[in-house]
C-alpha cells in the first residue's frame, strides 16, 4: 500500500505531552499522535506545495519532494523546528517553522515564502492531506465545512480540523485515497473539483491564494491542525487561535520552553554541550505523557514490528532512568510524577508488566522483567533522598512494600534473582544486571523502610540485599576473562544448545515433569555484556575504583569498543539491527569513567556522541557501524537521560559523585 508507514527515522519531533508529531528532514509532518503522546496515531499523509498561477500557471512544487533542498534545526533547543527548503531553478525560498501549542492541541505550521525570481508572481499554497484517525481507515468522514472555511475528518470522537485563517480558500476537493477519486493527481496539476465530503479513507486537497509576490518579498501564512472530540469543540479552538498570528504563537511557545529550560540550574560547559544538554531536558519532556507522568522509550515508528517490537511504550526501567536525570538536573516535580504513574501501574503481586502505554493500560509484550521491580525501588529512593519529601514517601510505602516482597520472594537458592528476560530483552536468564538492579531495589526499599518508621523490615530487606551481593561475587565473577559474566543458567532454543557445546561451554538439557518438553540450559553465558557496569552505576553494588570493576571495564572497553567509528556495543556478537555500537552504553561507561575521575576518557566517549547525533541534535540508540551517524530510533529517551547525566558527572554534580549511602539501616558488612 502506497501509504504504509515504514520505519522511517523521523528528523525532528514535536509536542506538549498531550500532542506529539514526528518531522522529517525535509519538512513533511511524519506522525501525529493525541489525545496521548503514544495513543493513537491519525496521520496518513500530509504534504505541502507551491503554485504559481500567474502569470503562468504551474503544476505544485511539492516540498518534499528534490529538487528541493535545505537544512532543519532547532530553535534555541526548544521543540519549534526551522525547516528552509529552496529551489533556485524556479526562485523559491520556504521558511517552515512547526510547533506544538504547549497549553492547546494545536498543531502550527508556519509558512515564510520569499519570492527570489526578478518578477511578480501569484502564488497559492497548496496542502494534501489524510487522517488514519484512531490508525484506522474505517468510519471516518472527511467534509469542508463551508461556514469556517475549514476542513475536518472525525471518527467517533476524534476531529482533526485544518484551517489557514487570514487567506481565501480558492480551491478543494475531497475524496478516497488510493482510489481514482483520491485528489493527490488533479491537486498535483492545480486542479480542484469542489467535491467537500467523502466516506472512509478520506483524503483532501486545499489551495489558499497568497496574493501577487514582488521580486525579493516575503509573504508569510500560517497552518492550524486542531484536534478535540467534537466538531463543536475543534471549531472553537480553531477560532481562538486565530485571533493571533503564527509569529506570535510562534514566540509564546518558544518563551514557554525557554522559561521550563531555565528551571535548571545546572547547565554549565560550552556553548554546544550546554545546548545539547537543554535538548536532552527537551526531549525527556516531549516524551512524557503531561496528565499521568509515563514516558515512552521513543516515538512511535514501527507499528507494524516489522524490524522491532515498537518503542512508543512506557517501560518503567527506561522510566526509571528518565526520572533518575530530570531528578540530577533538579526537576524533581517531573521526576515524582513518572514514581507516581509507576506505583499506580504496579501489579497486584508487587511487579510491573514489561511496558505499558501512558494512560497505564497494558502494552504488548513478550515477558516480565525482574530487573524493573529493583530499578523502580531504588528510584523511589533516589527521589526521596534528593527531595526529603515525606508526601511522597508516603504515597510511594505501598507499593515499595509490594516491590520488595516480590524480590525477596523471587530470589533462587544461590541467592541471585529468578531467571527471566534480561536487560536487552533477548535472553532467559539469572542476569548481572538483574542482579544489581534487585541489590539497589532492596537497598533503597531499605532506606525508605527506614524512613517511614519500620526497622524490622529494614532489616529484612537489607539483608536479602546483601546476600545479592554476596551472590553476585560468589557466582557471577568470571575469573578468565576478567570480567563480571553476563549471567548464568541461560535457556537457549535447541540450535543455541549445539552451539554452546560446539564452543565448549558447559551445557545441559531437563526434561518437564511431564517428559514431553525438553528444556536447554548454558552455565554460563561468559559474553562480555556492558550491562554489568550496572553494578557501579547507578545501583552501587561495588564502588567505581573496586579492583573487579577494574578489569571489568578493560575488557569492555576492548571487547565491545568498535575501532571503527567508536562507542561500544551491547555485548558480544549482538545482531540487533545489524550489531552496531550504542550511544546508551557509551555514555554509560562514561559515566563510570567520570565517576573514576578518569576525566578525558569520560569527555571522549561524551563527544563521541555529540558527533554521532542527528543534525538537529537528537540522539539515537544506535551508531552505524561503518559509516557513524544515526543507525536506529530517534530520539531514544534512554540515550538522552544518559547524556544529561554524564554531562553532570563531567561537572561533579551527579549526587554519586558526592555522597555516599548514610541510611542507617543499611549499614550492613559489604565484604
């Protein structure tokens, strides 16, 4: 199908936490999510042109389209995106702006076209657009509602509304898309047949006449999508907003940005770090659902799962690590409200599912993960040891009392976690990783225990704390390789089971009780993995200069580095997407340099991936291995929370840098 959205990395996104849009590089509005940031997506195609019609007529100069070219950028690391497309063989320059309205579902394109012939000449803009309202091409209505001049699509109670006030509408035509009455053709020639509704998979067309041009002037329209439950409701937000011009709309969003950005008191270094820093904060907020706090890993791109199992989703480890850097870089309202939608979300029996969408139903998933249980406890106790908020505290016991009976009940006989999915979502396995992020949980569910006024079960979970950690050097040091294994007792499929025997790792297979399946298991999987620098940070199983995380981060830094265009992969022989390094786990290890004092070695790996970013500065999740650049998913919220924490770690303000764990219950003999 003609319009079927394939994964597409998107150049620039948009938002207010309600609304959320995606913009490629050339301009073309990608993807609009409302009335949640991940829930649902509407937008078919939406694509915009010059014509001239005098003094003679043309066919459209779609924008997106070569020969036209240009550049896009952020303006002033707030999410209004500069857009400038130029054609020189036809004399045109087009100035696009897009933002978000931070407190109304309005969508704004702003339109500057300067006219760069050595003649007058009348020119329209011309827009084409459909709506997969609600991701569906059933039930929808498309009509021009005359009166307004504007035009709307509904499904249910969905109404997106377009409208372009102080310009007459001089042509449209509405119609089915990918059928013979689909306007994009006749649209495309100048021609408008006035047809003004159509029934499912509506696609419209719209022309809006912006007068005689002389040479060198510059004329200026302004686009309103509008979105609201009921034709009532998108008119009148359409009416409001057009009492103001878009520059003005345009200079209030920048304002309310710039305003948030400056609540932060910590960004220090130079001039681009700074602005890359503002950018992460940006991005961490454009990614969070403003009415329940969730925050989804990336915008959606691949509804389909056809390279991956989607990202628009709250997984409540990437939350965790979100709410961990707006925490560092002192937005700690925002930070307490993505712990808030956590304990809300939690199950009954103390866990969390592995992702969920914002408005806290369950999302698609392939399996829990234990390691989310201990990074959500001691994020609760990383907030309320940063903010000392009693309030939270006690909105929080419940569910910090149900996370830490779960882990404690899930902990095997050698005193490390349940086998279950690891980190990376790949392997069935008693991780490091989960290992670590159960020591913190436990610890941090200690320390609030402690807090709030029950020391019996301080006690308790401190010491399941320890016994992690004990178990972790006990089982987990892999003393030929000098390094911290990836996990031990991993189910393999059938084939992985041959193969482990064919490298010469110990191997068995168990029969269930009842005798009909057979279950592979591998020992030890010894595949130098980054995961377990979460042993430092941020869940302090060992301190940064411990003499194993020495060797450690050597064989990482050898094993996983890439020589060819830097950064580190995830693990050994990751095939992921091809297998490329991560920014992730680059700045990861930059953060434990930092934390070594290890300065210059923590600042390489920090502009790794400030060269390695998007041209609008986004940062993805993946680096391509042979030529660096963005490789996968943009703008990944991980990527940037980890940015904004070595940038902190780079200025000695990370709070691990300068305190040490001073609760009283936790005081327990480290080894």
């Amino acid at each position: 199908m003609r319009r079927k959205l394939l994964p597409l990395l998107p150049g620039a996104v948009i938002g207010n936490g309600r609304m959320l849009a995606t913009i490629k590089n050339t301009g073309e509005l990608y993807r609009l999510f409302w009335p949640h940031i991940d829930q649902a997506q509407h937008l078919g195609q939406f694509i915009v042109g010059i014509r001239q019609t005098a003094p003679a007529p043309e066919g459209v100069w779609w924008l997106h389209e070569s020969p036209w070219h240009g550049e896009q950028h952020y303006l002033n690391e707030t999410p209004v995106v500069l857009t400038c497309r130029r054609r020189d063989d036809v004399g045109l320059l087009v100035e696009q702006a897009d933002f978000i309205l931070p407190e109304e579902d309005v969508l704004a394109r702003q339109y500057r076209v300067t006219n760069l012939s050595d003649r007058a000449r009348t020119l329209n803009l011309v827009v084409y657009c459909t709506f997969l309202i609600d991701e569906s091409a059933l039930y929808d209505t498309m009509y021009l509602e005359l009166t307004h001049q504007t035009l709307i699509q509904f499904r249910r109670n969905i109404f997106l509304a377009l409208k372009a006030p102080g310009y007459p509408l001089v042509g449209y035509h509405t119609g089915r898309r990918d059928t013979p009455g689909d306007p994009l053709a006749a649209a495309s020639r100048g021609e408008f047949y006035g047809d003004s509704s159509t029934l499912r998979a509506g696609a419209g067309a719209l022309a809006w006449e912006m007068g005689e041009i002389l040479p060198g002037e510059t004329r200026e329209l302004t686009l309103y999508l509008a979105a609201a439950s009921s034709e009532a409701a998108v008119l009148e937000l359409l009416s409001r907003v057009s009492g103001k011009s878009g520059q003005q709309w345009l200079e209030e969003a920048a304002g309310f940005w710039e305003h948030w950005l400056e609540h932060q008191p910590l960004a220090e270094g130079k001039g681009e770090e700074n602005g890359a820093f503002r950018r992460s904060l940006m991005v961490l907020k454009l990614l969070t659902n403003r009415e329940t706090g969730g925050s989804i890993a990336a915008p959606e791109f691949d509804p389909f799962y056809t390279g991956c199992g989607g990202y628009g989703y709250c997984w409540p480890r990437d939350g965790m690590y979100t709410a961990l850097a707006l925490d560092e870089a002192g937005y700690h309202r925002e930070a307490r409200d993505f712990y808030l939608f956590a304990a809300r979300v939690q199950d009954p029996d103390g866990s969390w599912q592995q992702r969920y969408f914002t408005n806290g139903f369950w999302a698609p998933t392939w399996g829990k993960q234990i390691d989310q249980v201990g990074a959500v406890l001691w994020g609760y106790h990383h907030h309320f040891k940063l903010t000392r908020d009693r309030e939270f505290l006690q909105k929080i016991w419940p569910s910090t009392f149900l996370g830490a009976a779960y882990l404690v009940e899930h902990l095997s006989p050698n005193g490390l976690p349940e086998p279950g999915l690891d980190l990376w979502e790949d392997n069935f396995i008693q991780s490091t990783y989960a290992a670590a992020a159960i020591y913190g949980g436990l610890r941090g569910a200690a320390a609030l225990a402690g807090s709030i006024g029950a020391p019996e079960k301080a006690k308790k979970w401190s010491e399941a704390a320890e016994t992690v950690r004990k178990s972790i050097l006990t089982h987990l040091w892999n003393p030929d390789r000098q390094c911290f294994l990836r996990g031990i007792n991993r189910r393999v499929s059938c084939y992985d089971y041959q193969c482990a025997l064919d490298r010469g790792e110990q191997a068995w297979k168990d029969r269930e009780p009842s005798g009909l399946y057979e279950i592979y298991w591998v020992e030890k999987d010894t595949r130098v993995d980054a995961a377990v620098l979460g042993l430092v940070f941020p869940f302090g199983v060992l301190e940064p200069e411990h003499p194993l995380m020495d060797e450690t981060i050597k064989s990482i830094a050898r094993v996983l580095g890439n020589n060819r265009v830097g950064g580190i992969h995830r693990y050994e022989w990751d095939g992921y997407r091809g297998g490329n390094p991560w920014i992730l786990t680059t700045l990861w290890l930059g953060i434990i340099h930092a934390l070594r004092g290890e300065q210059d070695t923590a600042r390489a790996l920090y502009r790794w991936a400030l060269d390695n970013a998007s041209p609008t500065g986004l940062l993805p999740e993946q680096v391509d291995k042979e030529r660096g650049g963005p490789a996968w998913v943009i703008p990944l919220g991980w990527s940037h929370a980890m940015f904004i924490l070595l940038h902190l770690a780079l200025q000695g303000k990370l709070s691990f840098a300068k305190d040490k764990v001073d609760d009283a219950f936790i005081d327990t003999n480290r080894g």
